[in-house]
C-alpha cells in the first residue's frame, strides 16, 4: 500500500471516489506506517485505529451505496493533541490533562468528519502550545524525519513530521507565533495559517486567544487549499470568527495570480538571516519574476530584526508577541487547578491553596510554568501599563506596517525560519534562543493575517528550507494561488525525508 | 468634649442582581434556581479547555434597561474584561466582568426616605457604575464528605451596581436598597429574590466626625456578600456603633489615614462583623480585555429601543397618583412597590370608576388577598374592567362596601362571572325597596326587646345595642341593605 502513502489527499480522496483504492485501505495503510515509524519519531499521542477502520469502512460502505461522501471522503488526517474530540483523551501533551478526556468535539474537527475525513489520532506538540521544537512535549520529544537527531520545529511538530514522514497525507495544526509554519519549514511539508478568526477557535485549547489559528499541514499547496476550505468559515459558538463566506480554495488554486506583485520586506533580508535560506529565498523570488511576477521592496519598521555586538537578535515583534502571548496564557491556563479535571495532587492534606499550587507544580512543564509567571507578571497591577498595554499599541503599529505593504504588493515573500532544523537540545536551555525560531512568524499573528510556508529547497546538510509566503487578511486565495504558482514551477515537493513510512 | 461632636457615617452600596434571563450570560445553559446540582452546565460555563463564550444579547438589553432607568450614561462602545482570581466555584478562574467601560456610568436614583418622625423626604443616591459579569458557582459544604461544587449559577448575568457613598445612615441605605429591589423587578430585570441569592449586597462603611474644629475620619470596612435587607441593616448598625467606639477609644490611631480599608465580614449568628483582611493585601485581580469576545457596540437606535421600553417608574407613578387621583402619599406608596398594581388600577380608572373607590377594594380585601398569598395585588388576577364596573355599583350604591369586598375576593378567587353577575347571583345587591327594609328593621325590633330597651335609653349600652339591632337588620337582609338606610330608618323607628 506504499501507493496510497504516498498521495496527497486530494489523489487519495480521488482515488478512493475512483475505487482504485478503499477508504478502508488507505486507513489501514496509516495505522501500519504509524506501527512501523512512530517508534523512531513520536509523531503520535494516540492513535484511534478501531475508530479509524470503523469510520473508514463505513465511507467505503456509503460509496459503494452510492452516495457522495464528501471533500474529504476516506481520506486520513491527524489532529494535534490540543483539539478536542467527545472521543480519546485531549492532552496537549501535558501532565496536566494526561487523562482529560473532552465531552465535545472542536469544530474544525467536526468539520473534517463532516467532509468524509478518517480522524487518525492526535499528534503530539510542546506543551499547551508553548515552544518551537517540539522537545516541550510531556509524552517525548517529536524526532525529525529528514534527520532523527534534529528536531521537527513546533509546536505542531508531530503534524509536521507525521505529514513528512507519510504516516498520514494531511493533519491540522494550529499556529499562534509559527506553530504551523516552523515546523512545516523543518519538516518539509505545506503549513497554513489562515486569517485570524477564519477557523473557529472552539474546542481548541487555548494558548494566546488572540493569535491562536488552525490550520492544515499537507504535502502540497493544493491540499492546503482543499482543507482549508472544509474547516473554514463562520461558528456561532466562537464570537472572533469570521461571518464572511468561504471561497472554494481549491477549485481555483490553480489559477495563477496575475499580474502577481510580490514585497520582499527589506528589514527581513539582512545579516541576521543564515546565508543559505536567504540565497534560497532569493532564488525563488527569481523564478517567480522569470514567470511574470514583479519583484518590489516593502518595509515593515516595526518587524525589524537587530544585531547586537554578541550578535544576539532581538525584534519589536518578537517582544510584543511574547508579552501579548504569554499574558493571555496565564490567564487561559488559570483554570487547570485540579478542581473539576485535569491533574491533581495527592500531597495536598486538605488545604485547597496547596492543593491548587501543588496540582499546577507537579501538572505542568516548565516552559508552561516560565510563561505562565511572566504573563502574571506583565498583567500585575503597576506593570500592566508598561508590559501587556504597550505591547498592544505596538502591536497596531506592526499591522499598520503590513496593511501599507500591502498597498504595495499582493504578497510578502520572506523567511519562515532563521535556520534550518536544529539538534535537539540545542535550545533547550537557552528559551530567548528558542523563542527567536518565531522571528519571522509570530508578526503576522499579531496582524492577524494569512501566512504559508512551503519547501523551495534543501541545505547543504540536506535539510529542508521553507519560503513564508503572506498575505492581507482574508487573503487566503491570493496566498495559496501564489504558493501554488511556485509549486508547479519548481521541483522542490520532489523530495523525501529519510524516515519515510512509503 | 462630647457636646460638639458631630458624626455622620458615611455609606456607599455595592449591589448585585442577577438578571432574569432564560439563558447564562455567555452559554445557552437555563438561568434556573433550585435544581439538582449541575444540571444546568455546558462546557462554556464548566470552563473546559477550548469552549468560548459567545455573549447573551438578551442580559445585556436588561442590563441596559437598568442602566438607562438609573438616569446612568450608556456608552457607544464597551468591552469584556477578564478579573482573574483563583476559588473553587470559579471554574475558569477568571471572571468574564466590565472593568475600564462599564455599561452605564455617573447614574442616579431617588429614593424615598420616612424619618423618624414619619415625615418622607426623596435622597438622591448617586450611581458610579452599572456593569454585567457572570456569576460565580457555589461551593456545597453540606452533601457528603468534603466541599462540592455546584455550577448551576456560574455564568448566571449578574449587574453590578455601585453607588457613590452618599448614604448618611441606616434608614437612608435601607431605602436606597429597597428602592432598587423595587426598580428591577419593576422593570422585569430580575426577580431580585434575596432567599435565591439574586440580590447581594457588599455595603462600605465609615465615619466623617467633626470634634473640636477638626475632621475625622474612620477607616472604610467593607462587607461582602449581605443576602438580606436584615443583614444589611445589622450590619451598618453594627459598624457605626463599633467604628464610634473605636474613634472615641483613640481618635489620632483608629483613622483612614493610618488603618486605610479593611474588609470585615457579617456573623449571622452574632450579629456583628469581624475582622477579615487589609484592603492592602486584596488581590491583584490582572484585569484585561477577554480576548474570546468581540466589543459590545452600542447604537442610538438600540439604546432608544431599550429606552422606550421603561414607561413610567415608581416615584414618578408615586407623584401622578397623588397629584391626578388624590391620593394619600401612603396609599400611593402601597400600590406604587410593583407595576403590576398600578397598573390594574390605571385600567380600573380609566373604565371611569372613581380612584378613590378602587384604591379602598385595591387595599382592603386586595392588599388582605395579596399578603395570604404572597404576591402583589396586581397579580390576584382581577381584570381592570371588573374593578372599574365594581367600583362604580359601589359608587351608584348598587351594592354596598361589604358586598363589594365579597365580590372583589370572588374575581380574586378566579370567578369568571362580571361583578354585577356576581351580585345578581349570590343576592349582593342593595335592597332599595324602602317597604322590605321597614319589615326587616320591624321585625328586628319585635325580636329584641331588651336591646331597643338599651339603644332608647340614655345609658352606656346605648349605642352597643343601636349596632347590635344594625346588624339584625343586615342579617336578615344577607348583607344586601344599605347600611346607611338602616340606619337611618332604625333611629326614626327608636324616637
């Protein structure tokens, strides 16, 4: 069945509506790379195989009645373990929710059922969201699969690296600073976050609720597009989403961008930028002009990135995210104190103080812990005005950058990442080391704008590079027509990691 | 020393109402009372990881409605703020309130006061803020081992009402109280049942003393959570008289520049407040704007729509029953505490009874009716027709005041038949006929010797004997003769 691990979702769905392969098989095919590869990689947190089989046997049963099954009908995909689903456990790979089990299911995932996908399990991640490689996970670091010693990115990590590795075609994840779009760069895979508010938000947990967006990962841009579609649009249980209707992404991913101006943001392309990605990156914007596309240069002040003399980097943007994120964090994961679920303590000896700030030690990580401490810390009275409100006033300045960018250009081409993937434990010790893997990312989730990254070549080292294509809010269209236009003209999507279950 | 000491406490009020909505204030759970411990929750109000509340327009067009009758400045735009602070029977840990934009701001309202010595004055109390935020769960201590916690109340709308601390003492907190318990549920905001915990108070207290040419104040004690108006009292009471003596025993040390705020809490059992925390160590509650909900855009159109739906409030509906149908400021008081019963009375007049006549069937058997069952008078199901047609057979002396009671407590009681069908049929109405009422008082006369011996003579047992052969005659006649009649033809037959 190695075929049918390496199709893309909408070959798979086409081949399973064609009959060349069975929904059955094709899930099958999964739950057996999952068995044969997640020992090297830990994609996985948990797999639901008899629900898997059951759900794709029963499509398998509706074609052969007959009737329509959907977008996404018989296709496998993975979630991350931050969704809910009323079935299986919703971890967030933390101690804290080891055995939460959700009474309801998130709505981007009722969606994916609704369309005819087989839901293969849950993905692991760093903890609540909070990291960039997935090594803050409680369950075990997620492996790359171009390189076991290297890590995948993440959070969405284990979407990443399951995608690449073809333990599965397509997975959700969800991006709050680049948790998509890093790991995908690393992983060599498709990672798409749309406009904030696109993807309802219910039944995801959160993290930073003003950032925090699902989105796909997939192995090319046109199955970006076709997920896209099914879980997009407007849900009465989440008040940020978007009452705008959805365009069918996938039917016109085809169709070029034309006339196609793209912004090369100057503050991006400096020394702080690793050689080989820049180069990279300028090759690409080069194919695109060879097929018609102009090249223009746009500035975003405020994202800019600066070299101190050690040659640490710091950014407004990196700043402002962090204080807006991990304010918003400590005021999410407030309510994990081992009261209704969730973790909690054996040692409290009936004192409810020590009880809930027991519950919290022992229950979460500590990279939860550091930003769950600094979020209090900037929400403090005496300290709220100079941190979390500041913070916000500079976050409208990085969007105001981006809305006259875009005045300029239809997209921004630029870095997904600073590097490629990177060793594990490399970072670990050093989290202002880590949390400069968003330096390129986490701007647009402040704007609240559409962003994809996709693999336009490899390192050296045989790593994979990312290229971050982004665009005005609710431009999701015009992101993944662009991405699609490069796709086609270049052979980038042509290679394999080293671990692959095909 | 003591001789020129003036102390005046100095008392602002916290209230808050839970609205009476169908639904919680960010999740369609019922807004209901009384149930089987969580039966009414969700994963939005139970704080599950990734539920998101979605705002109830409903709560907040109530909220509104309070506001605007509080004379209070509804903004174009206000927003939703988490108040983060860790209790078990907050299930998120954070509370969804209105910090820096409330719904309504810089309100007022006036409140009749009766003084000691009877005489009532209207005090203007004041309002600072009016916000919406969901309430809290409740921790069970008395099931089984240990606490529960029952989330039925979590995300009930709950209106937050601070006043101005323009309240000078008991009788004035007392009547600014009632008077907003009166409001709401005038208003059909809330039921404001205290016994349900949907009207709390948290009053703050302290003392202005004015002593040898100098001023003194007090430290300010608040008390939280007060569920009954008797609780609240004691506990005002209780304050002034220990924060007196507590100045008196050391009026440099025992002040608000020195002990700042401090939070007592009320013993029930003592009658009597005790010492909790310094305001100082209160918590940091890390206000900010919740970022699951979208801000509350407030337009003209809305606010007049909710505005036009107040009609007239207590005080003003006071003052037209005075001025427009003569009535006593008492009895224009006792039928202005719901709208209901004004409104019946309204209805009655405009039939083209005479108010006077209504308002004694509205207080008489009414208010005797309404108190046996415990609800307004408005509510014992007499129509507005039936009390005007009542009240005009009274008038045109058709049936006399006891027959008319005895049909008001029949339409009370739910009798379909109109008051004159009534009166037909249960033989109510005034006998006229002057022969038949010269039979009956004859006949009272033959019976009763010794009685119209009393009644003649010049004795104390004169008039006992003249009422005593008045109700042989209204015996014999089944309550229907005019008493007047009787009366009159009774003592033309005695002389």
């Amino acid at each position: 069945m190695t075929d049918a691990l390496d199709m893309t979702a909408t070959q798979l769905r086409d081949a399973i509506a064609a009959g060349d392969v069975s929904a059955g098989e094709a899930t099958r095919a999964c739950l057996d790379a999952i068995e044969r590869t997640d020992g090297q990689l830990a994609c996985f947190n948990e797999v639901y195989a008899d629900r898997a089989t059951q759900q794709a046997d029963r499509i398998d049963q509706r074609l052969a009645a007959g009737e329509s099954v959907g977008a996404l009908g018989g296709v496998p995909v993975a979630v991350k373990d931050n969704m809910c689903t009323a079935y299986g456990r919703t971890t967030c790979a933390s101690r804290m929710l080891a055995e939460f089990r959700a009474p309801y299911t998130a709505t981007a995932v009722t969606k994916l059922e609704a369309a005819g996908a087989v839901i293969l399990g849950k993905t692991n991640m760093d903890e609540f969201a909070m990291g960039s490689s997935t090594e803050h996970s409680a369950v075990a670091p997620t492996r790359n699969p171009w390189d076991t010693s290297r890590v995948p990115g993440g959070s969405s990590g284990g979407s990443a690296a399951a995608v690449a590795s073809r333990q599965c075609p397509a997975a959700l994840g969800s991006d709050t600073g680049g948790s998509i779009r890093q790991p995908a760069a690393l992983c060599g895979v498709v990672g798409f976050k749309p406009t904030y508010g696109r993807v309802s938000r219910y039944g995801l947990v959160a993290f930073g609720s003003s950032l925090d967006q699902i989105g796909p990962v997939t192995r090319d841009v046109r199955d970006a597009a076709l997920l896209s579609a099914v879980i997009a649009g407007h849900d009465p249980h989440d008040s940020t989403s978007i009452d705008r209707p959805v365009p069918d992404y996938a039917a016109d991913v085809h169709t070029p961008v034309e006339p196609l101006r793209i912004g090369m943001p100057r503050e991006w392309f400096t020394d702080a930028l690793d050689g080989e990605i820049a180069a990279a990156l300028r090759r690409a914007a080069k194919t695109y002009e060879r097929h018609g596309a102009e090249l223009v240069h746009v500035s975003l002040p405020h994202s800019r990135i600066d070299v101190a003399d050690d040659g640490a980097l710091s950014s407004y943007a990196v700043s402002c995210y962090y204080i807006v994120c991990m304010a918003e964090a400590s005021s999410n994961l407030a309510r994990y104190d081992g009261v209704q679920y969730g973790h909690r303590t054996d040692q409290a000896g009936g004192d409810i103080v020590e009880m809930l700030c027991r519950s919290r030690a022992e229950g979460f990580g500590e990279e939860v812990k550091r930003r769950v401490m600094l979020g209090t810390y900037t929400l403090s009275a005496g300290y709220y005005d100079a941190y979390y409100n500041k913070a916000l006033k500079v976050r409208r300045l990085i969007a105001r950058d981006f809305q006259q960018a875009f005045e300029r250009c239809d997209v921004l081409l630029c870095p997904a990442t600073p590097s490629v993937a990177f060793e594990l434990g490399s970072k670990t010790d050093d989290p202002m080391a880590m949390y400069l893997q968003d330096i390129y990312t986490n701007s647009l989730n402040l704007a609240g704008l559409p962003g994809l990254s996709l693999p336009i070549a490899l390192s050296d080292s045989g790593l994979p590079i990312g290229m971050q294509l982004i665009g005005p809010a609710l431009g999701e269209q015009t992101v993944l027509r662009a991405a699609r236009m490069y796709e086609t003209i270049s052979d980038a999507a042509d290679h394999k990691p080293s671990v692959t279950a095909s | 020393m003591s001789d020129d000491v003036i102390i005046t406490p100095i008392i602002g009020l916290e209230i808050h109402v839970e609205l009476a909505t169908a639904t919680k204030m960010f999740c369609r759970c019922a807004n209901r009372f009384g149930d089987e411990p969580n039966t009414h929750v969700c994963p939005v109000c139970l704080g599950l990881p990734g539920a998101l509340p979605v705002m109830n327009a409903a709560a907040v067009e109530l909220a509104m409605t309070v506001a605007l009758a509080l004379d209070c400045t509804v903004p174009d735009f206000t927003k939703w703020d988490r108040k983060g602070y860790y209790y078990p029977d907050l299930p998120k840990n954070y509370q969804i309130s209105q910090y820096d934009l409330p719904l309504g701001a810089r309100g007022r309202l006036a409140v009749p006061v009766t003084g000691d010595d009877g005489v009532v004055t209207t005090k203007t109390v004041r309002v600072k803020r009016a916000h919406l935020e969901e309430d809290a769960g409740k921790n069970i201590h008395d099931r089984g081992a240990g606490t529960g916690v029952d989330l039925n109340r979590a995300g009930v709308p709950l209106l937050e009402i601070v006043s101005e601390p323009d309240m000078n003492g008991v009788a004035e907190l007392l009547a600014y109280a009632r008077a907003m318990q009166r409001l709401v549920r005038w208003l059909g905001a809330s039921e404001a049942n205290m016994q349900m915990g949907q009207m709390r108070f948290e009053p703050n207290i302290n003392l202005n003393i004015e002593s040898g040419g100098r001023t003194y104040k007090t430290p300010i004690v608040e008390v939280k959570n007060l569920n009954s108006f008797r609780a609240l009292e004691r506990t005002c009471a209780f304050e002034i008289q220990r924060q007196t003596a507590e100045w008196r025993k050391d009026p440099e040390g025992f002040s608000l520049e020195t002990l700042g705020k401090q939070n007592r809490g009320y013993d029930d059992a003592g009658e009597k407040t005790v010492f909790q925390r310094e305001k100082e160590e209160a918590h940091d509650y890390r206000y900010f704007p919740d970022p699951d909900l979208v801000p509350v855009t407030i337009s003209d159109d809305w606010r007049e729509t909710v505005g036009g739906t107040i009609g007239e409030l207590p005080l003003a509906r006071r003052q037209r029953f005075c001025d427009a149908y003569g009535l006593a400021p008492a009895e224009a008081d006792a039928l202005t505490q719901d709208a209901a019963t004004g409104d019946l009375l309204d209805a009655a007049v405009a039939t083209g009874a005479e108010p006077k006549r209504c308002v004694n069937l509205l207080l008489g058997r009414g208010a005797a009716m309404a108190n046996e069952r415990d609800c307004a008078i408005g509510a014992l199901g007499v129509t507005g027709v039936a009390l005007g047609a009542l009240a005009q057979m009274i008038d045109a002396g058709e049936v006399n005041a006891t027959a008319g009671e005895k049909i008001f407590a029949a339409l009370a009681d739910g009798d379909a038949d109109s008051p004159r069908q009534i009166a037909e049929r249960d033989g109510l109405l005034a006998v006229r006929d002057s022969g038949q009422l010269a039979a009956w008082v004859d006949a009272a006369i033959a019976a009763n010797p010794q009685a119209v011996a009393d009644a003649t003579g010049d004795g104390k047992k004169q008039k006992k004997a003249f009422g005593f052969l008045m109700g042989q005659v209204m015996q014999k006649s089944r309550g229907a003769a005019q008493p007047s009649e009787v009366q009159k033809l009774l003592s033309e037959k005695l002389s």
